[in-house]
C-alpha cells in the first residue's frame, strides 16, 4: 500500500511537472502575410482568367475567428476578411476605387472553434482571387485585414507587389 501512494504521488508530480505555462495571446486577431501566387486557371464557363491565391498567417487569443452562414441575409455581419487595393498609375501607387473591377470582394472566414481549455487559434488562410478583366500590365498589391467575432479588428497586413501578366509567387523579403 506505501508503495503505490508513493508511485501515485511521484507520478503526480511528474504530471504536474510536464504541464507547460498556457501560452496567452491578446484578444485581438493578428495576422502575416505569407504568400502571393498568379496563375492562369479558367472560370466556370471555361473562359481564360488569372488567379491570385493569398496565403497568410493567423493568431487569435480568445479563439472567436471566423462567421457563421447569415441565417436571414442582411441581418448577419457578410465579412469578416476586408482588402483594399492598390493599383500602380503613371508608376505611382494609389488606392483603387470601391468600382475598380480588380477590387476584390470582402470575404467570410467560416466558423473557427479552438476546443479544450486554450481558445487560442493559429492557422494559415488561402484565399482565392480570380481576375476576368485585366491588363497584363496591371501592378497591384493589397492591404488586408481580419475581425473576428468580438468585432477586434487585425493589424493590416500589405502583400508583394505583383504585375498580373507575370505567373509566379511572391513572398515578404
């Protein structure tokens, strides 16, 4: 009997001695961008377009990322994934119009859950962007940005900059 209350108290130490610190992250989303990639695809007619894949990276301390889908439209929040485009005119950046049509849509990150006691949520997103209408010497990069459900917003994160004729993938330096 002393012997296994001395193997249960050694392996309770022991348990509680493997038990790391919770790692703890502000409630805020944050967000890096990772990669941008052009290639030619089709659309779901068969024509010729360009897609752009964005891949960042992710943290959320309190774990509350991503939307449900709207039950009633118009009643829930349509995006939590924002963009604000910048097109190279006369070699100068400046922020496109709302009406510019490679102005990307808002997108919605689907409902995101951490289980157990850490709500902490890491994780990289792909986004897909497809391009009907362009130039191929189009010059563009992005600002983007995330909520999450608590209405936090992200840093901003700014892609490379990319010329929509030029396949190939760009990364931050």
């Amino acid at each position: 009997m002393k012997n296994l209350v001395i193997t249960l108290v050694v392996l309770s130490v022991l348990a509680l001695a493997s038990c790391g610190p919770i790692e703890t992250l502000p409630p805020e989303p944050r967000i890096e961008f990772r990669a941008f990639s052009l290639y030619d695809t089709t659309d779901i007619l068969g024509n010729p377009a360009k897609a752009g894949k964005l891949t960042f990276y992710f943290e959320d301390g309190d774990g509350d990322l991503g939307l449900d889908p709207p039950q009633t439209p118009g009643t829930d929040p349509a995006s939590n994934l924002f963009f604000k485009l910048y097109r190279r005119s006369n070699g100068i950046f400046e922020l496109a119009e709302p009406s510019d049509p490679l102005y990307p849509s808002e997108y919605r990150i689907p409902y995101l859950d951490a289980t157990g006691q850490n709500k902490i949520l890491k994780g990289t997103i792909d986004v897909t962007l497809i391009y009907m209408l362009y130039d191929p010497e189009d010059t563009l990069y992005y600002d983007f940005w995330i909520k999450d459900r608590g209405g936090n917003e992200s840093n901003t994160a700014t892609t490379c900059i990319f010329v929509l004729g030029e396949n190939g993938t760009c990364k931050p330096e």
